[in-house]
C-alpha cells in the first residue's frame, strides 16, 4: 500500500484500466452457475460431506470481545481499506496469500499453495488449495480470487485501494485452481497486494454493477474465514460465529465480539473491568494500570525521522526529466552539504531525547527500514553517536563560523540558519523538536521551530519547500520497496514519497533489483535493501527517530494469542480460554 505521511496524506489514485476487462463484463464469474446463486448449506450432499470431514466443534461454549477504535466503512475488501474493516474482513473472508503477523513475508497459508514467477518476473502463477468451501456450500476457486482483483481494477468501481493494481495488466484463470497474473512490469512488491481477503463471486453480478450496492457489502451472509457473520449494529458492534466448515480447523471460539470504542482510555476501562477480552492502542500508560490483564505491545506500521531537504527549497525540481533522465537540482545552500549534514546527526543526542520526550515508550531506530522487517532491516547500523565537538569540527571545515563574540555561525556573510517544520496537532512532537532546536543551537545553527498546521505541514513537505522537517510516515508496509524515499525517480514535488530530494544512481539501480530480484527471493532482496540503508547513512540523508509503540492488552486466562506487527489473528482458530 501507498505509505502515508502522518502530516500528510500521500495516496496518489491513479486510474488504469486493464485491457483485458470490460466493465460490461467480468470474465471471473462462474458463468455456468444459475443466476438463483445463494445456494443452502444442506442442499447438496457435497456439502454434507465437506462440513462432516471438518474437524468437529468444540464442546464448551467460549466468547471472544475485541474492541474496535473505529466502525467499520464497508465489509467488502473491494471498498474499504480503513483499519476496521480490514479486520472485520480477514475474519469472515479467506485471502490468497496470507503475511507472516512476525515479519510481514508472504505466507503459503491462506489460499495459495504456493507460487511461481517466469523467468522476466512480470507473470505470476498462483496455485491455489482444493476443497476449500464457501459457507452455502460453493467452493472457493481461483474464480473467486480474479473475480475479487479485477474489481479492484475495474474503472466503473472506483476501488479506493485502486492505485494497488496499477502495475497489473491481466488475470487468467486456468481451471479452478490456479490463476495467473500478468504484470507490466516485474515487481516483487505485488505478492502483498495479494494478501487482499477474496470475495464469493457467484454473489455478485458479473458485470460489477452491483459492487457498491449489493447488501452482502453490509451483512456478508456468506465466507470462508475463520468467522461467520452474524449481526452488526452500526456504530456499536459486530457479531462473528465461528465458521464449522474452515479449511484450518473449526475455532474454539464460537463468538467472536466487536464493540466499537473509539476513546483509548475507553477500551482500557472496558478491559480492566473485564468488559472486553483484548483491545490495541491503549494509552502509554496502561502497563502501570493493567491488574491481572497482559500487556504486549509490537510496532505499528510507521515511525518518524527528521527529514533533511537536500534540494534547494527556492527551486524544487523532479529528479528525472520528462524523457526519464537523472536531472541534478540545485543543492540546499546549507545542507547540500555533507559535513553540515553530518554535524546534525552529531550534535542531536537521539537516543537521550526521545527518551525525554517519549519515556518508557520511546522505541528509538537506526534505520528508515523497521526492525519489524526482520529479512530486510539493516541490523549492524547504529544510531550516530552523539559528539558535539566532532560536529563543530565539521561545521568548521565547511566554512562555517563563529565570529568573536556572537552564537551564531556565518559563511560569506550568510547566517547558519535553518527552519524546523512539524504539525503543531502534535504536543510530544513539538517537544521534540524545540529539543532538537536547543542542540543545534548550541553548536551555533540558528533554528526556528515552525509550528503548522496539517495542512500547511502537508504542503511545504510535499512540495520540497522546507530546510528541516520533523515527520512521520505510516502505512509503510512490510516490503521496503512499497515506499521507495531515497528512488529518483519518486522525487517528483507535490506528489512524489521522496521528499528530501535524495538522487543516487546507485540506489536507484539498487532499489530496481530489489523489486526485480529472481523468484523475488528474500535473502537477496534483503541484502540489497541493506545496501541501500547503509548507503543513505552515510549521506546523512535523514534522521531515523522512533517507531510508534501499540499497546495491546489480553484477559487472563487466554492462550495462543499471538498478536503481531503485521497480523493480529495469526492461528486465531486455536484461540482458547482455560477454565475458570
């Protein structure tokens, strides 16, 4: 998914039509099914046969009740990408393939068996598994699974998750259970695009008219997750049961609870009070207050860094032309230089300041890659030690000084001055950044805190035109080269990820293997990727700060919940509550 700027909303829809879908028409229906398509889970002896063989149900009765920060929009995967939804989504829908809740790699769990790429990359065979059922009996096909991505890439549904297949050029089915898909260009990063829930075609009309009205989009009726829907109560809750026919193996749960509580310190009262069985991002506070509940916490999916423009913000300019050639841009006049660069990462003790700022949750990172990455990040990298006297040698050298008697340093009768923007919405990040002000000040910069609004903040940063900027990015995804900040050719003002003006032919080159790497083999992906993290660091082309901690709290008594950064219903079918 696209990464999302937290002072700016970075998701850029692009709308490309696949040339071998209509609108008028889907080639991923069953079109030998009648148009009568709801079909009862007792009328067939196949599918009394496929609900016998599965694994029977437990004998005692155990409840589930997960707090929700928000309602859902849509519990169709096609039109709703929010938080909510996406978690109400994976319970009652199967996914092709799945990602790993520890590292966020692709998994041959759900759906998928397994997958093939040819030899240039750009076609992807899945095989999926057989005997997988839909709850009125149906089976789940690979049918279903192109069904589901063509609509996400058909113009006449207007899919908000849409910009995900711009890179995709066909779907082809072949029988019932593989499905191939076309690429215009070899990218390894389309497997996560995979991890998207599938929808029962044989609901849905097969020219897509009814995506966004059909009523199973707001009471699913019909899935083959884990879960069942049951009820939902708009702005209230949703009711699972567990689903006697999943592939995995029948949960012991046999409901599953939804209560929507947007106040974090809401859904720690109801926890504390035994009202719900987990929530997620609790206040930092609730280690010191949980009684007899666990408390865990993992990363989210983001962090802050303090951005460095490279770039003359007077003249931003795209780091390609129009005919895609490298076009060199006018260097900051203060920080296109190396040694100033590295000064600031000198002269800013990270590690004390974030503790100061953020206490026992700061989760400090040396690199822009998460730790949460585990096959990608970048391990022997280090925060920059802080050396206030190294990084007044390096101002030093590159000509910048203090005349007798004055704080600030000149070059050529030019003040070392610089503006720190962030959004003002943040106090912890303001606090962050007056501290940062104070450091550099110290070694004779001249920093003004320029506190913005959202979307004064979103603009400036967007568009290149700031010194210094204190931002963060979520929704960066699992795979490094969903949000490639250092690439070139993203480097495009008001519109591009890569906003400190980063060019590097070589991690250009670096960043194309990675998505092209053969078979998209992890181990020489990740290699590359630590490639590039070391290159950066030594161009101080930014300043990783922290990632962001979600606190999550479980009642006593639950075992084999094992909530991840990238999944929180990984083995949810072996959820189970000791007796009291």
């Amino acid at each position: 998914m696209t990464p999302r700027l937290r002072t700016a909303l970075l998701r850029s829809i692009c709308l490309l039509m696949l040339p071998t879908l209509a609108c008028s028409a889907n080639p991923f229906r069953r079109t030998a099914e009648p148009a009568a398509t709801t079909v009862p889970a007792q009328a067939t002896a196949e599918t009394d046969a496929a609900l016998a063989a599965a694994t029977a149900a437990p004998a005692t009765t155990q409840r589930f009740t997960q707090a929700l920060a928000s309602d859902i929009v849509s519990l169709n995967p096609v039109l709703a990408g929010d938080a909510a939804s996406q978690a109400v989504q994976g319970l009652i829908l199967p996914r092709l393939i799945e990602r790993d809740a520890q590292t966020g790699a692709p998994a041959s769990t759900g759906l998928a068996t397994g997958w093939a790429w040819s030899a240039d990359g750009a076609t992807l065979t899945v095989t999926l598994r057989s005997g997988v059922m839909w709850s009125d009996g149906a089976p789940v096909t690979a049918r279903d699974a192109g069904f589901t991505f063509a609509a996400l890439a058909a113009p006449n549904v207007q899919s908000p998750l849409r910009a995900l297949v711009d890179n995709l050029s066909a779907i082809t089915p072949i029988g019932e259970e593989q499905l191939v898909f076309t690429l215009h260009q070899a990218d390894c990063t389309f497997l996560q695009t995979l991890t998207l829930p599938i929808l029962p075609s044989h609901l849905f009309a097969p020219d897509l008219s009814d995506i966004a009205t059909n009523p199973w989009n707001d009471a699913p009726t019909v899935g083959a997750g884990p879960f069942l829907f049951q009820s939902r109560t708009s702005g209230a809750q949703i009711t699972l049961a567990r689903n006697p026919g999943y592939f995995k193996g029948v949960p012991v749960v046999d409901t599953l609870t939804l209560r929507v509580l947007t106040e974090a310190t809401a859904r720690l009262r109801a926890l504390l009070a035994g009202e719900i069985d987990f929530a997620d991002g609790l206040p930092a506070e609730a280690g010191a207050l949980s009684g007899g509940v666990q408390m865990m916490n993992v990363l989210r999916d983001g962090y802050s860094m303090l951005a460095i423009n490279l770039a003359d913000p007077a003249a931003p300019q795209p780091g390609r032309s129009e005919a895609g050639a490298l076009q060199p841009q006018p260097p900051h006049p203060i920080l296109g230089d190396l040694r100033v660069r590295q000064a600031i990462a000198q002269g800013i003790d990270v590690a004390q300041l974030l503790r100061a700022t953020y206490g026992a949750d700061a989760a400090p990172l040396t690199s822009w890659v998460l730790p949460t990455i585990p096959w990608a990040v970048a391990t022997d990298l280090a925060i920059p030690a802080f050396d206030p006297a190294a990084a007044r040698a390096l101002l030093d050298a590159a000509g910048w000084r203090a005349a007798e008697g004055s704080r600030i340093r000149t070059r050529d009768g030019a003040p070392l001055a610089l503006t720190l923007a962030t959004n003002r919405d943040n106090p912890l990040r303001i606090r962050l950044a007056e501290g940062m002000r104070e450091a550099l000040n110290a070694l004779g910069f001249d920093v003004t805190v320029q506190q913005l609004s959202f979307a004064e903040a979103s603009a400036i940063i967007m568009q290149q035109r700031y010194d210094l900027a204190l931002l963060g990015w979520e929704q960066v995804g699992p795979d490094p080269a969903g949000g490639p900040y250092f690439d070139s050719r993203k480097d495009v003002p008001g519109a591009g990820v890569n906003v400190t003006s980063y060019q590097n032919p070589i991690v250009d080159t670096l960043f194309d293997a990675a998505r092209t790497a053969p078979a998209c083999d992890l181990q020489a992906r990740g290699d590359l990727y630590r490639q590039i993290q070391r290159q950066v660091q030594g161009e101080a082309a930014l300043l990783p700060l922290n990632g962001i901690r979600n606190h999550m709290g479980i009642a006593a008594g639950w075992k084999n919940v094992a909530p991840g950064p990238w999944g929180l219903y990984e083995g949810i079918e072996g959820w189970s509550k000791a007796p009291l």
